[in-house]
C-alpha cells in the first residue's frame, strides 16, 4: 500500500498571515490522520515563513501517524530532527531563500556530507530519504551513502503528463525499479495532484509514500479537506 502522508506548511501560511492562531496548525493536523492521511509532513525553512519550528515540537506530541520533517540539513535543522526524532527526515538541498523544492541532490558531490548526515539521523533512529531526480547514478550513490528511502522529485512528470503520460512516467518507473534492487525505499512528491497521481501511483513499482500539500489544499478550499483526502487516497488504491 502507497501511503498518504499530507503536508501541512500552507496551513501554516494562511495562519502566519494574520499572525495568530487561525487556522490552528496542529487541529488540522489531526483532523488529516482522521480523515484518513497516513502521515504528516512540515517542511520548516530558516524563515519560519510557514511552519515554525516551535509547530514541529507541538506536532510531535499528539500525531499518531507517520512524522515526516524535510528540509535542508543545516545546524539548526539537524539538531531539531535529533530531538525530535520523527519517523522519518527527508533532506532536501533547498537554499534558504527557496520558494519550494526544485531539485533533488547530486549525491556524488555531496557524498561524504550526506553520510555523514545519515549516520547522525540513525544513531538518533530516524528513518532516512534523500530528495532525488531520476538519473540511475545519483540513486546508486544515495544507496552507497546509506540512505534508507530516496524521494523521487515529481514536479518533471507534472510537466509531461499532459503531453504524453507514458513518456514523462517512464524514467520514473526506471528509477523505482533500480532503487528497490538496491534496497532503497521509495517515495514521491511535488507537483502531483488528483490528475497525475493515479497514473504514477499505476506505474511506479515499490512505491511507499507520497508526500502531497500545495494540490491538496487547493483542492480542498472547493471540496473540503475530508473529501480531498478521500479522493486522494481513492488514487492510490
């Protein structure tokens, strides 16, 4: 089963616009495991502009799914995971001015930090992902790093699937099926949205999790945040 794990950071947008507490980050965070998500996820960026980090100790105490934080691995950053240990860190190589993810990592270059970076996250139990592209000797190196899942960046598949929905899945499905010979997990997420996640979720072999926000609360300002849920689930039957 492909688990739904639903990020929450523009819940934190639309509250942090008004500087109170409306809508309360950590109600709709529960309300999702309710209405079905598998997972949370919050992406805290150095700003603070949406999920602050302060949500991120606030959430740990009541979810009862699947935690995922991701984010770029800075000093700050690390040190929050390591306390709060969630079920899973996803490093992203954003910089810090970055509107939202738009690359994954080129883990040759960075390989001697990102292991580093994933034997700190496993001697404090968290399960590890690196955000990553398609291209077979990046994956290779994320399995030689250690990771324990990569995440497969989406938002190229958006960009083809109304063209051609074979052409823009197939690098996916390559990618998947080599990442699980290696002993990789695999997630995906960015861009995806109730038009092309069952068409993803139909070809890629293995899939773990899908990481889904900025679709899903959009979709949800028309159809309200159970439905979304539902139907998004409903694509990954």
């Amino acid at each position: 089963m492909t688990k739904l794990s639903v990020n929450i950071n523009k819940i934190a947008t639309l509250r942090n616009a008004r500087g109170e507490n409306i809508p309360n980050v950590v109600r709709v965070a529960l309300d999702c495991e309710r209405f079905g998500a598998e997972g949370i996820t919050v992406h805290p960026r150095p700003d603070e502009r949406h999920i602050r980090f302060q949500d991120v100790y606030d959430l740990k105490e009541v979810l009862t799914t699947e935690f995922n934080i991701e984010g770029y691995p800075s000093e700050k950053f690390v040190d929050l995971v390591k306390k709060i240990k969630p079920a899973q860190v996803t490093l992203v190589p954003d910089a810090p001015d970055a509107i939202t993810s738009n690359a994954g990592w080129n883990c040759g270059d960075n390989f001697d930090f990102l292991s580093d970076l994933v034997a700190d996250m496993h001697e404090s139990e968290v399960r590890v992902s690196i955000f990553v592209g398609t291209d077979i000797n990046n994956i290779e190196k994320a399995a030689h790093i250690g990771a324990d899942r990569i995440e497969l960046y989406t938002e190229p598949y958006d960009k083809q699937f109304t063209a051609c929905p074979e052409k823009a899945v197939a690098p996916f499905v390559e990618a998947a099926k080599v990442a699980h010979d290696l002993g990789l997990g695999i997630n995906a997420g960015h861009d995806l949205n109730l038009k092309n996640l069952n068409f993803l979720h139909q070809n890629i072999p293995f899939l773990d999790e899908v990481s889904i926000g900025h679709a899903l609360i959009c979709d949800a300002l028309y159809l309200g945040l159970e439905a979304t849920i539902q139907r998004y689930k409903q694509q990954l039957l």
